[in-house]
C-alpha cells in the first residue's frame, strides 16, 4: 500500500479542524519513492530520485491576502482558523507543521517544442498530503517560497501580480467547472523580489506573495520524461507504480506492461477533456510545456495565461511566444496531442513495445473530436451534434465570432436570447448579438447578412427540433459563463492589491464564484473589455516573468 500509514487521517465525517496542531499529513509520495540523498539546498542534478527535501524560506512578514473558503472547507479546516496569524506563516512557508515533509519534485520537460533537460520544481515546495472531507488525498504545494536544488540561475520567488492571477485563476476554473490544481491561500511575504518585468532591461522590485496550491498528485508529464531521457528505466517503474497505485488504482490488478498503457490512455482522455474545456470557456494557457502537463488532466501552472476577449484563435497572451504563437487558443488540441506523444516515448521503456501506445495516442483525436461535439452541442443549445446541419451550426459559429470583433463570453450569452420562433424579422432577431461587438461601426451589411444567414438557419433547426427558448436560454446559460476572469479584471485586482489592500481580489473571487448566475448588481463584471485594456501590459500581454 502507498503512504506511511502511521498518522490517523482526516477524511470525511471528522470534526473540523480547529488548530493546526490537529492538520495530520500521509505523505504517500515521499514514503514511496526515492529520494535526492543531499539534503543541502543547493542547486544540482539529481539523479535516480524522484525529489529532494528543501525547507521554504521563511518569509519577513507573512499576511494572508486571500483565502478560498472552499479549499479551506473542503480540507476540514473550522472557516476560522484563517484568522490564526499562524496560518499565514505556515502557508507562507515560515513555520513547518509537525508531518510536514517539504521536497520538490525531479522533473524534465520539453519547453516550445525542444528538450530541456532537468527542470524540476524550481519555486514550488510540497509541503506534504492531507487527506480532504472526501478521503481524497491533497498535497498542500507552496509556490514562491524561495530556492530548490532545480532553481537553476533564478530565485525560487514569486511576485504579488503573479500570485493573485494563479490564486484567482485556479478557484475561477474550478467554479467554471473546469479541470484544475486548487489554490487555498494567497499570502503577502513582505518582502520585495527583483523582476524585469518585460525583459527590455528595467529591473524593479515588486511586493513578494505566495500560493499555496492544492491538487491530488502535482505529476507531470516532465516527471516522467527526466528518467526516460536519462535511460533510468527503475526510477521510470517506480514512479509509474506509485501514481497508478495513489492516482489510478482501479488500475492496481492490471498486469504489466498492460496497465501502463491503460495509464497513457486515461491520461490521453483527461487530457483531451481538459483543453475541451479551456475551448468552451476562452481560456490560453500560454505555456503548454510537458513540465506543465498534469497527469491527472488538470490545468496546471497559471503563468502568462489569458482569457479571450474577441474571439481569435490565433491569439497568444504570452509575449515570450509571440514569434510563433506555438501556444495560442486555437492550436491548443494539436500541442496537448504533440505533448502526450511525449509522454508516450517516456513510458515507452515501461512497455518495449510501441503498438498500445500508438493505439491510445491515436485515440486522441476522435476522442477530442467527440468531446468537442458534445462541447459546442451544449453550447449551442442542441441535444447533439447529430446531422450534417448541426455540424454545420457548430463550424459556422465560429465563423460569425470571427467576421468582426466579438467578444466571445458575451456573445454566447446573447446567442440564448436569441429568439427561434417563426415569422420574426430577421433583423431584430440578431439584434441582441451586437452587445457582443468591440466596434459595431465596423459592422458592415456584408457582416450583418453573414450573421444573419447562420441565425436564420439555426433557429430553423431549433424549431425542427421543437426546443423551446426558454429552456434554451436555461440550458446555455450553464455552459456559457456570464463571468471569466477576463485579463483586465485581474489585473485591476492586481493595481488594488498593490496600492491599497487585498479588498478587490476577494470582491472579484466572489464574482467568479458563480460564473454562470446572472449577478444584477455586478454586471460590470461581464462587460466587454474597456478599450484602456486592448494594449496594457498584463491585460493583454504578459511575460514569463513571474
Ligand atoms: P514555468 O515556465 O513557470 O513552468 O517554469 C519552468 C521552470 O523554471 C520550472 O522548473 C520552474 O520551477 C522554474 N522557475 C520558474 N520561475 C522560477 C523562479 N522564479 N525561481 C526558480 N525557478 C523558477
Ligand atoms: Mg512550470
């Protein structure tokens, strides 16, 4: 069995936990797998070990600036134990918890497409796993709590404007309902880290903050690629054993090499669920390295990540990428595609045969394909995607975002007032669609008649079905959200957050919290992009430098 074993767990039905002398840790992946026998933290290669133990750097004056009630709530946590100033020190890294066991992981990756050797967690430390309400493992990860043995040349910190974009982006994603790490706290260090922020030279000290993330297994793709390029096959088997045996365990009886396939396979599915998902709700992710590929299918790292305004699927949020745009929204599918290809020649020597791994690579496709279906079905209010018309409905919609600049998450939610029913004017049909438009001068009677035709046609097929609109509306309002972290949002929660205090970034979490309710009194929220935003760093653009 993974885990010590030694320490009583949570788990569900346990009275909530009201001192943090009561959090108890099963630390599966640290009692399971090799570790780094240097305990210095100095920067290296490591060999033949999954992680290297590492203490946080301890942090002047740790202040919590942000919590997620719901990771506090799902962890077993009393809703007042935020308040304990030790719970900012300890989820700044500053006080270590009795069963704590702080290591980062070993791991590679392939970074824009080429081999980059080790990698690891550079500025991220585990602190050790708890077991949730629902008996589910968590490992608690803090991110920005100073130098690792895989920091490299940089310093194992993060900023205040890069933190509160994980913190927010991972409880937005997890209320959208997709995929994702969790993130329970945000915390000021009081220190100030150096960053050149667009790399043009111009170095400036920015407030310091660390995330304390959340996910079952923090594994990535990168954690199995570090012991295949290294041809150390033992550390490979053990690594691969110990997440199907903690991750997959539906999977423990499988015989090998067989059981690794069935890994890959269920990996290539979530995978393809994840970036379906990022495509319904207009999320980039902006860095889709192997290193930054979760095992469990979940969004992963929250870097120079953007939300699309106007729909254009060759937008790119990350100026580190802007040459090739290899991770822009629309090429997403074929990186996550070319991504598992990677992964599939590192469990390759697991296997010695490449024909089941072929098989469930090539499964991605039509798997991608059938999720995505289902997807735009939902979308657009319709049960499937199941004629040729409907798929037509589902490729010509997106050619009408396209025609001129539309906001993506406004116009869905227009498209559900859209009226279906027979004899009505088909000008004032889609009138509702121009609150969707960023320049509606631009708006030409070439545009106007394009949309119009893709309208008229879809609300025939609504009639031909005998869907009625209101059920519609209901049904799309709960795939299409009114409210994503649009770019420029967080980043006013940014300009609070370091003029004034953390006040925006809660009253913004609130918002995201139901992305898909109408909010009367928060409609500012779901408007267009003001034209302020179309340029500015960190609504538009942003670097890798974090
Ligand atoms: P990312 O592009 O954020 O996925 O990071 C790629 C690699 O660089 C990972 O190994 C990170 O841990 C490492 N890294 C990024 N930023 C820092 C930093 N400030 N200090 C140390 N390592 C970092
Ligand atoms: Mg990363």
């Amino acid at each position: 069995m993974v885990g010590s074993g030694a320490e009583p767990v949570v788990g569900s039905g346990a009275p909530p936990i009201s001192s943090l002398d009561e959090v108890r840790f099963d630390n599966r992946f640290t009692s399971a797998l090799p570790a780094d026998p240097d305990t210095v933290n100095h920067r290296r290669q490591v060999i033949g070990a999954c992680y290297s133990r590492v203490a946080p750097t301890p942090a002047p004056t740790p202040q919590l600036l942000a919590h997620s009630a719901e990771m506090v709530d799902l962890l077993g946590f009393d809703p007042d134990l935020v308040s304990d100033p030790r719970f900012a020190a300890v989820f700044a890294g500053s006080t270590l918890l009795d069963g704590m066991d702080p290591h980062a992981h070993c791991y590679g990756g392939h970074q824009f497409g080429s081999w980059a050797g080790q990698l690891g967690d550079g500025r991220a430390i585990a602190l050790g796993e708890m077991v949730d309400r629902n008996g589910q493992h968590q490992t608690l990860q803090l991110k920005g709590a100073g130098p690792t043995p895989y920091s490299r040349t940089a310093d194992g910190l993060a900023v205040l404007r890069s933190s509160v974009r994980e913190f927010l982006c991972s409880e937005a994603m997890a209320h959208l309902g997709v995929p994702t790490t969790r993130a329970l706290s945000l915390v000021g260090t009081g220190d100030f880290v150096i960053r050149d922020m667009l790399y043009d030279g111009n170095p400036a000290p920015e407030p310091g903050a660390v995330v304390c993330r959340v996910a079952p297994s923090f594994v990535r793709f990168g954690n199995f690629e570090i012991f295949a390029s290294r041809g150390d096959v033992e550390t490979l088997r053990t690594l691969a054993d110990f997440v199907i045996e903690a991750d997959f365990c539906h999977l423990v009886g499988e015989p090998a090499p067989g059981r690794y396939v069935q890994f890959f396979d269920e990996v290539v599915r979530s995978t393809a669920e994840m970036v379906c998902e990022w495509l319904r709700v207009g999320f980039v992710h902006g860095v889709m390295n192997t290193d930054n590929m979760s095992i469990l299918g979940l969004t992963i790292d929250y870097g120079p990540y953007g939300w699309i305004d106007n729909y254009d699927p060759d937008w790119t949020p990350n100026t580190t990428d802007a040459a090739h745009r290899r991770y822009r929204f629309g090429t997403q599918p074929a990186v996550a595609q070319w991504n598992l290809m990677q992964l599939a020649n590192a469990l390759y020597p697991l296997i010695g045969e490449a024909e089941g791994l072929q098989a469930a690579l090539d499964g991605y496709v039509p798997c991608f394909e059938q999720k995505w279906s289902a997807m735009m079905a939902r979308k657009l209010g319709l049960p499937g995607l199941d004629t040729d018309v409907d798929r037509e409905l589902a490729t010509g919609v997106l050619e009408v975002l396209r025609l001129v600049e539309t906001d993506m998450t406004v116009f869905w939610r227009r498209l559900a007032t859209v009226a279906a029913t027979g004899g009505v004017d088909p000008a004032e049909r889609v009138a509702p669609l121009a609150d969707a438009y960023y320049r509606p001068v631009e708006v030409t009677d070439g545009h106007r008649s394009a949309t119009s035709e893709f309208i008229e046609g879809y609300a025939a097929r609504l009639r031909a079905l005998g869907i009625a609109d209101e059920a519609r509306a209901e049904a799309m309002n709960r795939v299409n959200p009114k409210y994503v972290l649009r770019n420029y949002l967080a980043q006013l929660a940014i300009d609070s957050a370091t003029e004034g205090g953390p006040k925006a970034i809660g009253e913004l979490l609130d918002v995201m919290r139901r992305p898909y309710d109408e909010q009367p009194d928060r409609e500012s929220y779901a408007a267009l992009r003001p034209d302020w935003a179309r340029t500015r760093v960190g609504c538009s653009q942003l670097s890798c430098s974090s």
